[in-house]
C-alpha cells in the first residue's frame, strides 16, 4: 500500500476522481437525453406460471445485453409488464390498458394459446405487432394477422416426426389423447391427416378437460384400455395435465410392457420441470422437442441467467432455462434490432372513429388509436436475420421456421437423447459438426437409425402396438322373436332351455357377426332374445328399441327399420341394406295376337329406307351388267323385273342370276353384307317380340288403389303401417301377412276375394320376395319411400356407432356382403321397376345408317367408274367437235349405244366364234354401222357438213342408222 504524506497529493486524485466522475456521467447523460424511449408491453404470466417468470427475466437480459453490445443505438425499449392470470379477458383487457394509455408499439405474449387468440385481433386493429414465444398452436396462425409473430416452434411442424416414428416400428394405430381446449385441438387435424397420408389409422380420439378430476381421467383410460386394441398413444397436453394423466396410467397398468407412449413438445420441452414422482411414472416414453444446439454463448447465457435468476427470485428453487425462455430472448433481441431499423419516427397513435371493438360487446373496451409506425415495424420484424440462442432466426409468414427435432427416452429419472430428425433427411442417430445429418442420402424412417430404446415395462424389446382387450362386460344384444319361419332369413332364434342361452342365425347376425370381425378392437356379445316366457316376441319392434332406451340392452340387432321417431331414442349405425319402401303388384302379359306383328321389329323409316335401297341396287346392277350379260337384256318388262327380282332375292340368297362384271360383283358383295346384318337383326327383334314375355303392372298408381277401395298388405308389425296411414288407406284396406307365401295367397285371392291388390315392403323384403317368386308374377311400381333402411341400434351417444358404421362400409363394398347374401336369399332374376318390364323398342334407322351409307358409296363409285369407261371408250362418237351434233342428238346416241350388246366383252366370244365357222364369208356380219345425220334437215348456222361414222353393234352388214331433225332414229339395211 501506498503511504500518501503529501497533501498535494491527495488533493490532486481526489480532484481527478471527480472530473472522470463527473465526464462520465455527462457522457452517460448524453447518451440516454439522444436515445429515444420506446414503449413496448409484456403481457404475461408471472404470478402463477414459471414459463412467465423465466420469459420475463429472459427478456430483461436480452435488452442489458442488447444494449450493452449496441451503446450507439438511438432508441431504447421500455418494457411495461402487465400480469395476465393465464386469463383471456385478464389479457385482453391489460392488451388494450397498453395500447390506448401507454400507447405501446409492440406487446409480447401472451403466453397461452387462448389468450393469444384474442389479443391477436386487438394488435391487429391498432397495428401493432403481437410477439407470444410460448403460444405454439397452429390454430393462431389461421387468423393471418399481418401484425402476429409467433416466435416458437409451431405444433403442426412436429407431426412429421411423430409419424416418422410411428413408421420405423411399423405400428398401424394410434390413438391421440389431448387437452381439451383450442391449444389441444389445435394440432388434431393436422396430426390425424399426416397419420391418414402415411395409411396409419386413428379409431380414437380422446380429449380431457383440464378441470378433469382424477376419476374421470382414469374412466377415460379405462375404457380404452378394455374396449380398444391400440397400444400407442401421442399426448398432446401441458405438463400440469399430462403430469396427472401418466401417475394414473401407471396405476391402472397402462405404463406396463406392450404399451407406447408419444409425448409432444408441450411436455418434452417441459421435462426438466417435472418432479421425481412424475419422472418414475413417465418411464419408458418418448419425446419430441426442438433441437437447440449447444453452443459456448449459451452456456455462458445459462449461467449468468441461473445467477441472476436466483438473485431476483430467491424463493423460487429448482428452476431451469428452457426454451421458452431462450425464445423469449431471441424474440426479444429481434424486436429490438426492427425498432431501431424503423427510426425514431413518428412513435404516436393516429385515431379513427371507426377503429373499435364495440363487435365484441364489451361495453369498456372503448376506441383506441393507431400505431402510425405499426406496419413498418412489422415489416422490419419479418425481415430480422441473426444468430441468436437458439440458433439461426428467421421469421417467414410471422412464424420462426421448423428446425430440428431431436427424439429423448425417459429413463429413471432422466432422459437420454436416442436420435434427431431434419424435415429433408429424416431419422438419424447423430449430427456431423455443423448440425446437419450427414449419414443419409435420403429420407430415412428407419428405427435403425435411432438409438436403444427402453419402452415402458423397462423392456428392450419393440412393442407390437396393440393387444385384444381381455377386460370389460359383454354387450347384451337384443334380437327379435319371429313366429315359425316367418321370414327367418333375416333372424332366427333358438333358446336352450337347459343352459339358459339364446342363439341366433340369420342374414341381420350374419351381417353383424362380420362386422365385428373387421372391427379394429375385440368387442365380446351376447344374444338375448325379446320374448314372453312362452317365446312369442314380447311386443313389436318399437318395444324392442324401447328396451335399449330403458338400459335393458346394449344394442339391438336384428332386421330393425331405422326411422327418425326410434332415432330419438336409440344411435343407429348406418343400414346395411337398401333403403326405401315400394310398392308391389302383379303382373299381366301385354303381348297381343297381331297380324301384322311381323312389321313391329322394324321402324317405318327403317322399312322405307330398305325398300328404296333394294330397288337402288337393283338399278346398279341393272346399268353395270346390261351391255354385257343377257339376263338382263329382252323386253322392258322383262328388265325390270329381272331387276327388282335380283335385288329383292338377295334377301333370302336365292338369286340364281350370274353376275358378270367386276363392278357388279362389287356392288352385289357390298349389298349382301348390308343384307345379312339386316336379316339376322330382324331375325332376332323379331322372335323376342313374339318369344319374351312382355308384362305390365296390373295397378300402377296409388290413387288407382285408393280410388277403387282396393286392399293393400304389409308386414304385420311393420312402421309401413304408419305410411300407409299417411297415404290416406282406410283401416278396412289394410290386411297383414307374415310371412311371403301368405302375401302370395292374398295376391291369388285378389279384393274381391278378401285378398290384396298390392303390397308394400322394404327393399331388404322386396328383394327377398322375388327370389321367391318369379318376377313374370309381381313388380315393384309406382315412387320408392324414403326410409332409413336395416341397421344395428346403441344407446344414444355409444362410441361403438362410429366404429360399427365405419366396420359396416367395409362389408357392405366387398365380397363378403354378397357372400352372405347369397346364403340366405335367392337371387331375383330381375330387379327392374317400370310399368313395362320388357323393352319394347324397334330397330330404327339410326342403328344402321351407316351400313346403307357404305352400300350407297360402293354403289355410286361403281357407277362412276362405268360411266368414265364407257364414255372413254365411244368418245370418237359421243364427244366428237362436230357443231351440227346437238346435246339431244348425243343423248339419243348415247342411249342406243348403251342398249347395244357389247360384243368385245368376253361373254359374247364363243357365239362369235360360231359365226366365223359357220360362215367364213360374213366376216363383216357384224360390220360397220353407218350412222348419217340426216341431210333433209335445215343446215346449221355454222356448218352443213354430213356426219358420217362407223359403230360396231348388233346389226346387219351395212345397216345404215339416220337420226332425223327430231332426234328419231331410222335404221335401214342397204
């Protein structure tokens, strides 16, 4: 130590010590008169929750840091702290307080996700930006506020990793059980369709209050564990409420060997704040959690928070950093990093008249203004990019994006850390230096690539997920009573006496019985049958959904008609028959004894068609093989006969005509292609007509029957009796049956005889009935009525209806429903209701248009061809340049010419031959023909010169052919 003896020198430092003193506070005092004080509220928790109070001192250090490192800054925030209680009109009430009298520019929290829900909508009235780091339900973001930040790890982006895992040990249920409020259902949707996407199923879903006591939340376990097979469990709840739920699970043996249990973040975060006795219960679960890495800043952050912590709470013990509190820093540094981006700019409230919350009828919550710099300090929130505690910070849509998760195992009372996930890599067991999987190429949902796991029951072994519940009553089952075999396809009962046991058979428990099989769950049963002590049934249907009403049954089964006044009793599952209640009459044949039924196959317009096409291609033939064949030369009678002939005998091939060019042969092939298709229709339209029975209903309209009086039945005992009342049928119209040979007794009979004239049935007993009797006997007619169909009853709110709905669609659609039914039911050879049964439609022309186009075309086109020929042929007569030849003159050629025997065609070779043998001095027998243009007529204008020519044709030597002025033809032999 220094001996100070001069007084010089002691008055030199004390006056020194002063002037740095007073520099430095003149320093410090300029620095804060420069800054800005911006306000900025915390709504939060700090009374009753430690996520409130760790947020908080969070929050202060983060701007002492801030700020320390960042001295040059122009504006400072000051937060102004609002105790919520974990109260929505608590928070919304201090929200507004913030925003109308400290005119704050941004607020932070709320911490829950129901508080957060409506603060929300007051920030974005004001504009101004609602920063929460512990609200994580992706309910909040669906209100798309441009004004809210949810600085936490959204709930939704875990669902992909829970599947994952569900995946690498091939479990195929889940059942989620969750909180029961908008932070437990939040996240359900979500969870359940990601499930559904990767085909694993979710028979169940549990929700408890958070008020529940500890009996109803063990009730709620109980029945799931007695009546589901499903063994794997995701719970979605705070950690109060979860804490409570697995110290009740282990004491009933649910955290025994063959279970799984999936915690969500909103408890695995939470883990380091759960006591001893809950840590020993949770044994063997598995969590999911955001992956925060450990870094040097944030060791030396924990510590110096621990410090400070214990310092500003001496009370409080044993209470670490989590990561809401990390995140409450983070958010904290980058809304402070948006406010000094922003400037020291206008930081008042504009006011609008219409800028209220007087929707929400509350009467103090007054107008209040706008935060003139609310969307650009919104903005540069968004935009804020820095490393902060949790790692890289980056805000896109308002939400702090999806990072890593890393999977823990409880185990005693702790955790170990069995592997990570990354949204693009999957599972993996370690991170390479950098925080990235570098193990895998792909996606992997792989168990091998996590770690060992210890699952609950302190085992090593993978549990299967599910097991057939060996606890629980079995359901008491209610069927009908039916009298003889009255329709017992549907249910038949037998009761044994000796054992006091009911049995039943039958289509309705055949159904059932199938049903249950495909249930995901056992469900144990048994039959009791509704009857008096002497085994008639102990009343009608209606008593009988009665008895669930009344709790003597747990479910009825059996061919029960659902129906909205026994539905306000009972819960049906869906029918599994066809719904609806016809009417059904007799039938008559309508075929008539016709004369002329021959022509019915065939419309008019088809006949006409026909007819006009026969005549048409005797024509063609006509004109292709008149030069050339004899069999279609001679008289014009004869040609047209032997023409219409030809055609019309192709009909039935008998044609004995031989067809001698190619062309005609064309044709004809076409034609008799045309005709085959024709006849064989005709054929087959026609032996229907007169072969199929073709029936009518005997009545066809309910006002017929009630017009004429005529009686009508039904099923004794059936709800078609209140229909038939609806209908206006008098009492003394209606008669019951039993069973269906007695409804077909009562047909025979007919009104007059006391019988029936109609009857009404379900669809289920319709069907039934004509397996029974031919459909050529009865028909259904007439509107269907909307019924519910056939279906199985609980009581009203059973879980089991669901269940057994879901179970009944998958028999319904596959081949075991129709296995059953053709087991107990005929198969109806027809089903059809219209008042005709058999079709009584002709063959038209649209049917066969096409052919006749095809024989049209080939007819045309062979004409065509012929007519070039022909032409081409005599063009040295027909279309010589004479002027004197006129168009009528050339006709008249033309037509002698083409009348003539074309004796160059082969057929005409051998008769010419004879007459070279016969007679070697007529070689020119067939000579040329002189055809002169007659000279007595008036000259032409342009030229008077004779026409002379030669044609070879069937005449005599030297025959000479004069056409006259009028365009007759002479012919004279020189």
């Amino acid at each position: 130590m220094v001996k100070m003896d001069n007084p010089s020198i002691m008055i030199f430092m004390i006056i020194t010590c002063l002037v740095v003193n007073m520099l430095g506070g003149g320093m410090a005092q300029i620095r804060n008169e420069s800054s800005v004080v911006v306000k900025v509220g915390a709504v939060l928790d700090v009374s009753n929750g430690t996520v409130g109070i760790i947020g908080l001192s969070c929050i202060n250090m983060a701007l002492s840091d801030f700020y320390e490192s960042h001295s040059h800054y122009k504006t400072r925030i000051q937060i102004i702290v609002r105790d919520s209680h974990k109260d929505v009109v608590t928070s919304a009430a201090h929200a507004l307080d913030l925003i109308k009298n400290e005119e704050v520019q941004a607020i932070i929290g709320p911490i829950t996700t129901m508080e957060a829900n409506f603060v929300i909508q007051i920030g974005e009235k004001a504009h101004i930006p609602i920063v929460t780091f512990s609200a994580t339900s992706p309910s909040l973001a669906s209100l798309q506020s441009p004004y809210f930040f949810q600085i936490s790890q959204i709930d939704s982006a875990q669902v992909k990793v829970i599947t994952t895992i569900i995946q690498a040990f091939g479990w195929k249920q889940v059942i989620p059980i969750y909180i029961d409020n908008s932070f437990g259902e939040g996240l359900i949707p979500y969870l359940t369709n990601v499930l559904q996407q990767a085909n694993i199923q979710v028979p169940y879903l549990s929700a408890i209050s958070l008020s529940a006591t500890d009996d109803a939340i063990t009730d709620e376990l109980y029945k799931i564990m007695t009546t589901i097979p499903t063994r794997v469990f995701i719970v979605h709840m705070s950690p109060n409420l979860g804490s409570k739920l697995f110290t009740l699970a282990k004491k009933i043996g649910m955290m025994g060997e063959g279970y799984v249990w999936i915690v969500t973040d909103s408890m695995a975060n939470l883990f380091n704040s759960l006591n001893l006795n809950v840590w020993e219960s949770m044994e063997g679960v598995i969590g999911v959690r955001t992956y925060i890495p450990r870094t040097k800043k944030l060791d030396d952050f924990g510590v110096r928070w621990k410090r400070k912590f214990i310092s500003d709470n001496p009370t409080l013990v044993d209470i670490n950093l989590n990561i809401f509190g990390i995140w409450a820093y983070d958010a904290t540094i980058a809304l402070a990093m948006a406010i000094e981006k922003v400037g020291i700019g206008n930081t008042k409230f504009g006011y609008n008249e219409s800028n209220t919350l007087s929707n929400y009828y509350i009467p103090s919550f007054e107008k209040f203004g706008i935060a003139q710099n609310g969307e650009k300090l919104s903005e540069a929130l968004s935009n804020a990019r820095f490393k902060g505690l949790s790692g890289d910070f980056n805000v896109v849509d308002g939400k702090l994006q999806a990072s890593i998760f890393e999977i823990i195992n409880v185990i005693g009372n702790g955790e170990k850390r069995v592997g990570f996930w990354t949204p693009n890599k999957g599972l993996a067991r370690n991170l390479d230096t950098k925080g990235l999987i570098s193990n895998n190429s792909i996606y992997s949902s792989s168990k091998n690539d996590l770690g060992s796991i210890i699952w609950p029951g302190d085992i090593y072994s993978i549990p299967k997920g599910w097991e057939i519940p060996t606890i629980g009553k079995k359901l008491r089952i209610g069927v009908p009573v039916k009298k003889g075999d009255n329709y017992a396809e549907f249910v038949k009962v037998t009761y044994d006496h000796n054992t006091n046991k009911t049995d039943a058979t039958g289509f309705c428990i055949d159904v059932f019985k199938a049903v249950v099989d495909v249930l995901p769950y056992a469900l144990p049963y048994e039959f009791f049958r509704f009857a008096k002590p002497d085994g008639e049934m102990a009343g009608n249907y209606n008593d009988l959904i009665a008895q669930i009403y009344y709790g003597n049954y747990d479910a009825v089964v059996g061919d029960v008609t659902i129906t909205a006044n026994r539905s306000n009793y009972v819960d049906f599952t869906m029918p599994f028959t066809e719904t609806g209640v016809s009417m059904v009459v007799s039938t008559k044949d309508n075929r008539k004894k016709n004369a002329w039924a021959f022509l019915k196959p065939l419309t008019w317009g088809l006949w006409v068609t026909s007819g006009c096409s026969f005549v048409f291609i005797g024509f063609v033939v006509w004109v292709l093989e008149h030069r050339i064949n004899n069999n279609f030369r001679g008289p014009p009678s004869h040609q047209i006969g032997t023409s219409l002939w030809f055609s019309f005998s192709t009909m039935v091939y008998a044609h004995r005509e031989k067809v001698v060019s190619n062309l005609g042969r064309f044709v004809v092939v076409v034609w008799i292609f045309v005709v085959l298709i024709l006849v064989q229709s005709y054929t087959a339209s026609l032996t229907s007509h007169l072969t199929v029975e073709q029936l009518s209903p005997t009545i066809t309209d309910v006002n017929q029957l009630l017009k004429n009086k005529m009686n009508v039945g039904y099923l004794k005992g059936s709800f078609v009796y209140g229909i038939l009342k609806n209908l206006s049928f008098s009492d003394s119209q209606l008669i019951t049956y039993q069973s269906p040979g007695e409804c077909h007794e009562l047909f025979l009979k007919g009104s007059v005889n006391g019988g029936i004239d109609a009857a009404f049935l379900e669809a289920a007993y319709f069907k039934h009935f004509l397996g029974t009797y031919s459909c050529s006997k009865y028909v259904m007619v007439g509107p269907r009525y909307k019924t519910g169909g056939l279906g199985f009853a609980f009581p009203k709110g059973s879980p089991l209806v669901a269940d057994i709905s879901r179970a009944i669609l998958n028999v319904t659609q596959g081949d075991k429903m129709r296995t059953i039914e053709n087991a107990w039911f005929k198969e109806p050879s027809c089903l059809v209701s219209s008042s005709e049964i058999s079709s009584n439609n002709n063959l038209g022309l649209e049917s066969f248009w096409g052919l006749f186009l095809i024989a049209g075309i080939a007819s045309l086109l062979a004409l065509l061809i012929f007519m070039v020929t022909f032409i081409y042929q005599h063009k040295h007569i027909l279309l010589n340049n004479d002027p004197i030849t006129s168009i009528w003159r050339r006709v008249c050629i033309f037509v002698r010419i083409f009348d003539q025997r074309d004796l160059n065609c082969h057929t005409f070779e051998k008769s010419e031959n004879k007459n070279e043998n016969s007679n070697n001095s007529h070689d020119d027998d067939l000579g040329a023909v002189e055809i002169s243009l007659g000279t007595h007529c008036p000259p032409s204008p342009s030229s008077q010169t004779e026409l002379n020519v030669s044609v070879h044709g069937d005449f005599s030597p030297n025959t000479v052919i004069d056409v006259g002025c009028n365009g007759e033809i002479n012919i004279q032999e020189t």
